[in-house]
C-alpha cells in the first residue's frame, strides 16, 4: 500500500516509516495537516495514518474531515497519545476507519493494516462488479467443445494463478478482453482492481499520459496531477488491448514497466514502483511485426512467455449453437421476449455463416434477433440480413460469383461493419468517409424492405 503519515514529531515519522516499508508498503510523510492536504491534492494513497495532535495546527478532527473531503472513501487511522473513548467514537463519526493508541506495538500496527488491506479489496471488488454489470452483456462461458479452444483454456488454467504476463492473440471480436477478465477473476489478484487501456484509442502523447500518468503543466491543458491506469491498477491487473498498435517509444517504456516493474509520469523524474501485472492482447501478427520492424524484438519475446490464442468462431462450430442458445437466453430475459428456439431456417443461415465479426458479431446478430422476433421461436427473417449475403440461393457472395459489383461491395462492407467496433472505424477500413457509409447503408436497407414489401403481397 502507499501510505502517508502524519505527524509533527520527526522520529515518529522517521520510525513509522521505515517500519511501514520493513513491511512491504511504500510511505510518505507530511509534518502538519495542510502539508497532508498538499500532497493528497498530488498524490494517490491507500491510507492515511493522523496523529490527532498537531503542535501548532487545528484540532486533529478537523484535518480528518478536510482529507476526507478531498479523498472521499480514503482510509484514514487516527492515532494520539491521548486516548479516549469519546475520542475514538467522535473520529469513527467523522469518517475514521480505525483508532491507535501511542504507542502502539508492531502487531497492532500489522493487524490495522491488514484490516485497511482486507477494506481496500472489497471496495476494488465492488468496483470490478459495479463495472461488469455497466458493461451490460452477456459473458462468455469459458467452456469448448473444439480441441483449439479448449487447448487454449487449458494454458489459462495453469497460467492464471500465476503473476506471469500473458499474450493473447486472435482476430477481432474473438472474445480476448473477455478472456483477460477471465484470468483475472481466476488469479490471487481477483480482489485488486482489473483496468482496462485500450491502445489505439488515443495520441501517443495521450495514451503516454493515460497509461503512465502525468506532472501538473508536464504538456498544454495538464492542470492537474494524474495518477495514470498503471497507478490505478495497483494491486491488481492491467489489461493492455490492441497492444501491436502501441508507437516505438511507448514500446520502450512498457518494457521498462514488464522487465522492471518501474515507471515515471510524464513531466517527473520520479521512479515508481509498478505493482501490477500485465495481460496484453492484439489481432496483429506481432512475429511479422517484429520483422518489419514495426514491433520490438525484445517486448516481444518478453511478452511472448505465456501465449493464448483465440481460434475464430468459424474454426469451432461444435461452440456455435451453444453460445447461440447462451446469447438468446440472455437478451429474451433482459428485453422481456418469449423466445426460447430458433427455427430449423434461422439454425440453418447461422451455421453456414462465416461470422467474419466471430463472437462479437454472433451476440450481436442474436440480441438483433430476439428483438425483432414475435414468438417463442427465433425466425431466419427476425436475423440480420447480413447473414443471407446470396450468392445464388442460400449462397455466400465470393470474388468471382455470379453477382454484381453492387452485391459484393454490399457482403463486403457489412462483414467490416460486423468486425469493427463503430461505423467511422469501418469507414477508415473501407477507406471511404462515415456519411457515404451511412448512405449506402441506408439504400441498402431500403432495397431489402422494397424487395419485402413487394414479395408480401395484398392484405
């Protein structure tokens, strides 16, 4: 833990200190409490250790309340050589997770630690649910009946109670950030925080700041302290996605951070320690990267320890229909609908789709599906259109078929589509501009509702 402490009394700063870091913690010192509220305004802390009589200052109680201000929900034990019961009552009140008496042995120290540690884990644990349930999904039940698969999640079972880094490759929509939450919840890390950076989101400039942290002024528009992802998910794990999208000089700095467990902020010279491990995944081929020179050779190899690779949904039928049925369950329970089957037309058109967007694209398609539907069975026509992609007759538009231009550019863009993640990233795979998109997605299901339409006959 980071803990600061304090104290107007020197040598009890000094011993307190060095038996915290005797202990494994990091510690911080302020001799009054307006240096302590300076240095929360800068810093991040699991505790705080205040004595409740500070020669020359305010009563104790009041610098409880303006740390708590400042920190809401940050630990705070009290500590003065002037117990009392009405004291103790009146600081646990005020928001004080803890009381010590002065002097207080080592045990007692170590046992009020360990409380502030046990307090800290379920708070990060609330937070991890609390951020499951916003993600609002169904999660993939890590269970195959394809041998790829399931060799893949017989690495996971010996890997993830360790602290190792772990990389883990496979096509867009596969399922790896998933996964990583996965061995997450599986490891001695479950309790501690599990933070999310996703790589080609932002500038290098940002990206440096949003993973390291930053200086206040370290660039334009850094008003204040950042403390960084790195910092946030102390204690716990960091999830690097679409790391073969990370700029050279970043690649540097993460290695520092894997081989060494140290960083700096953007804008400080100061070293940090980095107490976290580190999952990382990407759709890149990161070996042809390392040749071309687009990735480091060195990163590679030291993230390269423990590989998982995700096969994609069309390599492993045999999951199809159980993840279908997991998927429709699912969203038929959250939107309200009866559906409970599919027809033998609607299993038909999912079991001979390609799934270029794999998992992604078939939760997608399902939660479409049960939306659209009017009854307790799934329908081929309450299925996106996506799916039909006619090359002929139940066929699948291909280069050289017997199709129009029109029909392949149509499959094409809509398996893109299926794969990204938003419509302006498809657009810059497509290389055309978002609005050109969103018109010929339009045409296109005005064409599908006139052919409708014009098949339904008279009322």
């Amino acid at each position: 833990m980071r803990i600061l402490v304090v104290d107007d009394q020197k040598t009890v700063r000094l011993t307190l200190s060095q038996a915290l870091k005797a202990e494994g913690h990091e510690a911080d010192t302020a001799d009054s409490g307006r240096v302590a509220q300076l240095k929360l305004q800068e810093e991040v802390y699991d505790l705080v250790l205040l004595d409740l009589h500070l020669d020359g200052d305010a009563d104790g109680l009041e610098h409880l309340v303006k740390l708590l201000k400042l920190s809401p929900g940050l630990p705070v034990v009290v500590c003065t050589a002037q117990a009392s019961i009405e004291t103790a009552v009146e600081a646990m009140r005020r928001g004080a997770l803890d009381y010590l008496e002065k002097p207080f042995t080592p045990d007692l120290l170590r046992r009020v630690l360990a409380r502030v540690e046990k307090v800290n884990r379920l708070r990060h644990r609330v937070a991890n649910l609390s951020d499951a349930v916003a993600r609002s999904g169904p999660m993939i039940e890590f269970a195959s009946e394809d041998p790829a698969m399931r060799g893949a999640l017989e690495v996971v079972g010996r890997a993830a109670g360790t602290r190792a880094s772990i990389l883990i490759l496979g096509e867009n929509g596969t399922g790896k950030s998933q996964l990583a939450r996965h061995i997450h919840e599986q490891s001695g890390l479950r309790e501690g925080p599990f933070v999310t950076v996703n790589c080609p989101s932002l500038s290098r400039e940002l990206l440096e700041s949003e993973l390291f942290g930053h200086a206040k002024g370290a660039f334009t528009g850094a008003i204040k302290d950042y403390a960084g992802k790195v910092d946030a998910a102390r204690g716990g794990t960091l999830f690097l996605d679409e790391i073969g999208e990370l700029s050279g000089e970043l690649q540097a700095k993460l290695l520092r951070l894997l081989q060494d467990k140290i960083y700096e902020r953007v804008g400080e010279s100061r070293t940090r320690a980095a107490e976290v491990r580190v999952l990382a995944a990407t759709n890149r081929d990161l070996a042809e990267a390392v040749r071309t020179g687009a990735f480091r050779e060195d990163l590679f190899y030291r993230l390269n320890v423990i590989t998982v690779t995700m096969p994609p949904l069309r390599e492993r039928p045999a999951d199809l229909d159980r993840l279908a049925r997991s998927f429709l369950g699912y969203f038929a329970e959250e939107t309200g609908r009866a559906a409970s089957d599919f027809s033998p037309e609607a299993w038909a058109a999912l079991r001979a789709h390609t799934w270029p967007g794999n998992v992604r694209e078939l939760r997608n398609a399902i939660e479409r599906a049960v939306i659209m539907s009017r009854g307790d069975v799934i329908e081929r026509s309450d299925l996106p259109d996506t799916l039909a992609a006619p090359d002929g007759p139940g066929g699948e538009v291909a280069l050289g078929g017997l199709v129009s231009l029109e029909e392949i550019e149509k499959a094409h863009a809509r398996r893109v589509i299926a794969r990204t993640a938003t419509l302006e990233e498809a657009a810059t795979v497509l290389g055309i501009d978002s609005a050109t998109l969103y018109r010929k997605r339009k045409r296109w299901s005005s064409q599908v509702a006139d052919g409708a339409a014009a098949g339904g006959g008279g009322s």
